[in-house]
C-alpha cells in the first residue's frame, strides 16, 4: 500500500506539471504579454519602405518604424533578438490586429478617425505631410505647376488624385505599382513628379543609389500622424507604448533616428509630436 501511495502521488505531481506547461504557456506567446522575459513579440512593419521599414538583402530590418518600434519593444521588456518582424500590409493592417497575428504595428500608420474605430493607437510619433518629389533640376514649386505635368502616385493610393482634384487639374495622373516604379520614371524623365507622404518620398531620396538626384517641395499638402496601432481595447499597451516613446523623444533617441534615416534626403521634418496630441 505504501508504494502505491508514492505512485499515485508521483502520478498527481506529474499530471499538474503537465497542466501547467499546457496551460501556463506564456513563455511561447509569440504576440508579447508586455514582460519581456523569454517571450517573443510580434510587430508589424513594412518590408519595401527605405527609410521607414525595409527588409535588407541580408534579412535584417532599418528603418524609421523599426527604430522606433525596436525602441518601444526594449521599453516593454524585450531584447532586439525577441522581436519577429511580421510584414503588414495597408489594406490588412486592421485585421492583422484583430486577429492578433501582431501585438502592435509601425508601418507609416496614420492615426484617422475611421481607423480608430477598429484599432487603438499609441502616439503619434511622426508627423508627416503629403509632399512631391521631383528631379533636382525640376522648376515644379508648387502645386499649381503639376498641370499638364506627369504625377505619379501607386495604384490604389489617393495621393495623385487629391492632387488633381483640389490643385491641378490638368495634372496627368500615371499609376504604377510601386513607388520604385516612380522613381525610375523619374529618373528617365518619363515621369515629372511623384506624391505621397514626405517622409515616404524622403526614405527613397535618402538612398545611396539616389543620392542628389532628387528633392522635396515642402508643399505639406496634408497632415499625417504616424501612430503605433494595437488591438481595439488594448489600453494597457497603448499606455506603456505611449510612456516608451516620451522617453524617446526625451533622451535624444528620436532625434537621432530622424537623422540617420531621413538626413541625407535633407528632410525638413516636424519636431518630435506631442504624445496624444493629433494635428489637423
């Protein structure tokens, strides 16, 4: 009888290990609880955005976005080596969320009230403005100098036809599908100029491959605010993030990884944005 008892206790012991390992698994929650710890955090980002998020040859990561997010990430407890860096696309980023396929997203997210309806955001952390970019012999100065001009925007976007709608409308919009297309065009003169976010337009001018060949107007045709998306609800994170990216701003980290990604564009940005504070 007695070494039943051990047996029978031997046995309870293990079946409670088991449980806990099945059950207490937040050591493999690859979303990120916000300990660090083992865990791993999942963060999405852009794959084809120089300057902002871009998935080098070699697999590693750069980037504006990434820069920020990994700053955040460390923040919330995570080492560099804890992140997995998921690509997000646009039309999918709000779903990516709501699945929890990622814990947070920074790909060039602007904060609008329709988004907000669907997700939660931290910051804002950028503020950028639509903008042209064009040759650096170019006279195009103003908005108004895009009619009868060739303005290229990618397919999907509505950067070109605000353009065209509110500005110049003899503009001749071309959509292609993808700004590196743009920007081939306007290197072989094929195209005159290219619109969307300046800081977008700043991340591809800031290339080595570019480098001198480009400038931006300053036009600021619109006010965008880059803010870090989370689950709808998720109150908790978007407050941490929040606190994550005041230190950024305060300790000078910002404004190096401004200067690093967007410096050799010559990059008018924005000063640091106030934290929950939206521009209009």
């Amino acid at each position: 009888m007695k070494l039943r008892k051990v047996s029978a206790a031997a046995a309870t012991a293990l079946v409670l290990a088991l449980t806990a390992t099945a059950c207490g698994g937040d050591g493999g929650d690859s979303n990120g609880s916000g300990s660090g710890g083992g865990d791993k955090i999942k963060i999405g980002i852009k794959y084809d955005q120089p300057g902002l998020g871009l998935k080098e040859p070699d697999g590693s990561f750069s980037g504006f976005d990434v820069d920020v997010a990994t700053y955040v990430a460390k923040e919330l407890g995570y080492k560099p080596d804890q992140i997995e860096w998921v690509e997000t696309k646009s039309a999918d980023r709000e779903n990516a969320l709501s699945r929890g396929d990622v814990k947070m997203i920074a790909a060039t997210y602007s904060i609008t009230d329709e988004r907000k309806q669907k997700v939660d955001f931290a910051g804002p952390y950028l503020l950028a403005h639509q903008d042209l970019l064009v040759k650096k012999d170019s006279d195009i100065k103003e908005g108004t100098d895009l009619n009868g001009k060739k303005l290229c925007s990618v397919t999907g976007s509505t950067s070109a036809q605000n353009v065209k709608d509110e500005i110049a409308p003899k503009a001749q919009l071309q959509q292609l599908g993808g700004y590196s297309e743009c920007i081939a065009g306007l290197q072989s003169d094929q195209l005159d100029a290219l619109t969307t976010d300046d800081a977008i337009l700043a991340g591809f001018a800031a290339q080595k491959q570019y480098k001198g060949q480009f400038k931006l107007t300053g036009l600021k045709l619109s006010n965008e605010n880059y803010g870090i998306g989370v689950k709808k609800g998720d109150t908790e994170t978007v407050n941490k993030i929040n606190d994550a990216l005041k230190k950024m701003v305060s300790d000078g980290s910002w404004e190096k990884a401004v200067k690093e990604n967007f410096g050799p564009a010559n990059y008018k940005n924005e000063p640091a944005p106030k934290i929950g504070q939206i521009v209009q």
